[in-house]
C-alpha cells in the first residue's frame, strides 16, 4: 500500500491583521490603561487607582475607548508585517524548510518597518481615542470612531501629521515585529534583542518542535508566544513611550524627538518605562491570542502544501 504524502498548512498574507484586531478586542482596556500612564508626567497613579478612576468617572465602557482605532491599526499594521514576513518566508524557502537565524532577523525587521509606517496614522488616532477620556471635556477631540479621527486630523492638521511619531513606530515596530520570531536563540548576540515579535515567536517556536516534548499544537503556540511577548515588552518600552507622547502632544509641544526624550528623561531612568506593567499585562496576554488565533486560522484555513519525500 502507498505511503500517504506528508501534508502541512501556510498561512495566508492577511491571517496576520485578522489574528491581531481579534486579539485587540480582548486588550484593549489594557492598552487604554497603558497609554493613560505613559502620558502623565507626574507619575503618581498606579494600575489599580487608574482603573478605578476611569470605571467612577466615565463608566466601565470608557475602557474600550478608542476600539475602532485600535482594530484598525492592527488591520493595517499587522496584516502588513506579517503578510510580509509570510509571504517573503514562503518565496525563499521550502515549506519543511527552517530559515538561518540571521534571515529571519533581516526578513522580520523590514518587514516591521513596512507594518510600523502604514500603521502610524491608525496609530496615532488610537493614542487620541484612548487619551481623551482624561481630558476636560471642552479640550476633548471626540473623533467619532477611527475613521472619523483619520479625516479630521487630514482636515485640520493635514496629511504630515498623520504620520506624527513615524520615527518611533517604525523602529517600535521593527523591535516588535523580529522579537516574535526569534526568541530561542536569544543568548546568541545581545544586539539582535532590536528584532522581536514575529522573529522571536517563529525562532522560539522552531527550537521547541525540534525537542520530544512538543509538537505543532496549542501548548507549543502558548509557550512561545509567552516569551515572545515577556522580552519584546522589555526591550520596546522605552520607544513606545516615546511614541506615545508624540502622537498625544499638542502641536509645537515637543520640538523634536531630542526634544521628547528631554523631557521624558527628567522623570528618572525608569520614566521611559511609565506603564511597564500593563504594558506587559496587555502585551503578554495579545501576544498569546494572536499567535493562537494565527495558527488556529493557518491550521484550519491555510495553503495545503505537500511535503517532498
């Protein structure tokens, strides 16, 4: 009897923005929550009082303000890295192939950096939605939803503006996107810690099924995508911080990036690592879903390749 063709399931370009905006919608008080520390200067609200504040104030709801925005940028952000990083992975290399430790750093830092641009505007608007909650209300922006935001920005401050804090998005995104694919090899150069998310995950990932303990299944994905998301919080925080108070500062408020890391540096070291903690929170648990809901759709709906005997 004939031997059966080992069978194995790609992911298509755009699994990655649907796994993401569905990994949002579980998050995003998280991320609210972060962006409302990293924002203040004084820095005396923790986690737990925040939250407090924001339920006692504006109701439970106000903590998924700004939910379109943060869909929509996963939707362009994410579906771009990863449509980038699969689609290229997939070109260069066969389907039982694992790729050189080194190529998955350069294929995922370009990758970031593409994803980290065409999601800046949906980006900054989300920064907008999440902070407004805070404000006075007479200095509120009230976009409606993200693309109500997207429109008034192009018709108030115009097209430039839209990409307010590109600088460090983009590098931002670069870190975010290599960590997720290279963390197993971790110990091998300190300075590929600047490529995280998409590299640490898919390095991780490729480490762990080559043991006896695991295989490509539920356990695995948890694992890696766990220390994917614990060391690309640590090493990003920083520029996120960064990112985040360019995209909320009023025009004229920060002279440059220069100018941003001044003023965030006058809170201390660790002010450039203002809500670390629900960063982490919000970052560990999005990681996991994410790559839980990408391989879930790649095993279930990918390309059905067969394997070469």
């Amino acid at each position: 009897m004939e031997k059966a063709q080992e069978a194995k399931r790609l992911s298509r370009w755009y699994f990655g923005g649907l796994a993401g905006a569905g990994a949002a919608c579980v998050t995003h008080p998280l991320d609210l929550l972060k962006v409302h520390l990293q924002t203040q200067q004084e820095g005396k609200l923790s986690v737990i009082k925040l939250t407090g504040n924001i339920i006692r104030q504006q109701g439970v709801f106000a903590l998924y303000n700004g939910l379109s925005a943060s869909i929509l940028r996963q939707l362009t952000y994410s579906t771009t890295r990863f449509g980038i990083y699969e689609v290229v992975k997939q070109n260069i290399s066969a389907p039982d192939e694992n790729l050189p430790f080194y190529k998955k750093i350069l294929l995922a830092a370009g990758a970031g950096a593409c994803g980290g641009l065409v999601g800046t505007p949906a980006d900054m608007v989300n920064v907008r939605m999440q902070n407004d909650i805070k404000l006075p209300f007479e200095q509120r922006r009230n976009y409606k939803h993200a693309l109500d935001g997207l429109l008034q920005v192009y018709r108030r401050e115009g097209v430039r503006y839209l990409f307010s804090g590109a600088t460090t998005a983009t590098s931002r995104a670069v870190l975010m996107t290599i960590g997720r694919k290279i963390f197993r090899n971790i110990s091998q150069l300190k300075c590929t810690f600047v490529f995280f998310q998409i590299s640490f995950y898919d390095q991780i990932k490729q480490v762990l099924l080559q043991t006896a303990y695991f295989s490509d299944n539920l356990v695995t994905h948890f694992t890696a995508s766990t220390m994917a998301g614990a060391v690309a919080t640590t090493m990003t925080q920083p520029l996120d911080v960064l990112k985040t108070r360019m995209m909320n500062a009023k025009p004229g408020e920060y002279k440059s990036l220069g100018h941003c890391i001044t003023v965030t540096a006058k809170l201390g070291p660790l002010g450039f690592f203002k809500g670390y903690i629900p960063a982490f929170v919000r970052l560990a648990p999005h990681t996991v879903l994410t790559f839980i809901f990408f391989e879930q759709l790649r095993i279930n709906f990918g390309t059905r390749v067969v394997l070469a005997d």
